[in-house]
C-alpha cells in the first residue's frame, strides 16, 4: 500500500509538474504574441508594461543620444577658440589666433596693411599666424629632402628625411622636413624642423617657414630681354649652404626656369619666372640646395636699390 500511495503521490507531482511546464509555456507564448502588440503601440505605454523591456529599449537610446551630444560638443570645440593639437592653426586662421606679440595684436588690429609693410619696417616676425593672416592667397611646397635607397635607379625621393640614434632597446627614428611658403610674388620663407612623425614635421616646417619670410628683388637684368618688368631678377646673384653653391642668372622673357625640380619650387613661390641656375657642389643633398637658393634670393637684396 505504502508503495502504490508513494507512486500516487509521484504520478500527482508529475501531473503538476507539467502543468505548471505548460503554463509556464502558454504565458511565455501569451508573452510572444504581446510582445509585438507593445510594440506596435505607443513607447510610454510598452515601457510602463515591462520595465525590463524598456531598459532594454532605453539602453541604446541613451547611447545614441549621447553620441549624438558628443558630437554636437566637439563640432564647436574645432572651429571654436579652444586649440586641439598642433596644426589646427592652418585650418582655424585668424579666427582662433590670440596674439602673444605687440606686433601680432597690431595685426589683428588692422594697423598694417600688407606684409611688405611689416617687413620693410624690419619687424621680428615671432607668430606665424602673423603670415598666415596677412597672406591669404599664400602657397606652401615641401622639399622633398628624404630618400631611400630604390631596387632601380637612383634613389626613392620622400617629403621627411629619416634618421636615427642608436638606444639601448635599438634604434629611435627622427623625421625632418623643409617647407617654403609664398606668395608668388615677392615674398618667400623656408623653414625646416623635425619630429617623430612625418604629419606633424611637416606642419612644424611651414610654421617655421612662415617666420622666415623674406622679400625678394624681382627686375629684368637680362640684356638679351631689355623690358622693364620683373619676370626675372636684376642681377646675377650667388648663394651658398654647406659645399652647394648655386648662381641666378638673370634671363630673357620665355625661357623658364633652368633649374631642377626642388629649386622650382622655390622660384616658383619667390615669383621668378625666368632664370638660369648654375650649380656647383654635391646638389644630391637636396637640403643643402635648396638652403643655397634661398640664400641667394636673400643676397639680391644686398647693395644699392635694395628692398
Ligand atoms: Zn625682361
């Protein structure tokens, strides 16, 4: 007796058993098909119904709102007044200048009318946002000074030069760039620096180029010409940078510049249309070279007539 009671009791927990499976099963059926029905309806409602649900459904919600304020914040921090890293200033300009110098806040305040003007008064220009704010149809080039040995030929030219020191964990690399800016016409700068990567060299060498800026003496000093323009300079003139030497020589209406590439560049920003360009010394050290040429464009303003 005892045992057929014992297998009652379980066949009736069994029962139950299953009967509660089944409910458990209708309800999460019930659940199912109400689950597309809140959906359907209002958000509020759904939320009021299933707390669960709804912290689920806020969840996302949330973050993408706070992208979204992420967002809306950073867009007014870069055109804003705050800086953010080096290089904004190219973008920014004037907007977000603050001047350091009392020649910048005359700048800024409009007490110079073009850049000559600054120049000619023989002011330290100590912010390149002087330049960059008083030449706005400036252009910038980079000497390529950096290479690397290539399969065929000669070697790869690159923007930065690469070179290395020797530590105690290998070697630790340092790249540098030279940059010239100008006008076109009359004034050009050249500027070299360095740092650990080839973005932010680059960037340092035009702000560096921007301080050093000069006026260039254009004329026609070619017989052959005759005119009275300044498509050329006035003289022949020599400059030098480590063992190249370089000589301008002033040349006639459509010849061009006789220069090699790297040289143009900086012809090209100064405003000379047509020169010869004589070389002497190792001009595959592409920075010494281009260092000679600016240095000759500074002696043209050496003796009488000078800018
Ligand atoms: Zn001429």
């Amino acid at each position: 007796m005892t045992k057929e009671k014992a297998d009652e009791k379980k066949a009736e927990e069994k029962k139950t058993e299953e009967k509660t499976e089944k409910n458990v099963e209708e309800k999460t059926k019930k659940k199912a098909v109400e689950k597309p029905a809140a959906e359907k309806e209002d958000k509020p409602g759904a939320e009021e119904q299933k707390k669960e649900k709804a912290a689920v459904k806020e969840a996302p919600a949330d973050k993408e709102k706070e992208q979204t304020t992420d967002k809306e914040k950073e867009q007014p921090a870069e055109s804003g007044v705050g800086f953010r890293g080096r290089g904004r200033e190219s973008l920014d300009g004037a907007e977000a200048w603050l001047p350091k110098t009392k020649l910048g806040s005359d700048v800024l305040a409009g007490k110079y009318k073009n850049l000559e003007e600054v120049l000619e008064k023989g002011e330290l220009i100590l912010e390149s946002e002087i330049v960059s704010a008083m030449l706005p149809d400036m252009m910038h080039e980079i000497i390529y000074i950096g290479g690397s040995p290539g399969k065929g030929g000669g070697i790869r030219r690159t923007a930065t030069k690469m070179t290395s020191r020797m530590h105690k964990s290998g070697r630790r690399f340092k790249l540098t760039a030279l940059s010239v800016v100008g006008n076109g016409a009359g004034i050009v700068g050249i500027g070299a620096a360095s740092s650990k990567e080839h973005r932010s060299a680059i960037e340092k060498s035009m702000k560096n180029a921007k301080l050093n800026v000069i006026r260039v003496r254009g004329g026609c000093g070619s017989w052959e010409c005759g005119c009275d323009g300044g498509h050329s300079i006035p003289f022949k003139v020599g400059g030098r940078s480590g063992s190249v030497s370089v000589t301008l020589i002033p040349a006639p209406k459509g010849v061009g510049k006789v220069a090699s590439e790297e040289t143009r560049k900086i012809l090209k920003l100064a405003g000379i249309d047509d020169v010869w360009v004589k070389t002497q010394g190792k001009t595959s050290t592409r920075n010494n070279l281009a260092l000679s040429v600016f240095d000759a464009l500074k002696n043209l303003n050496r003796g009488k007539g000078a800018l």
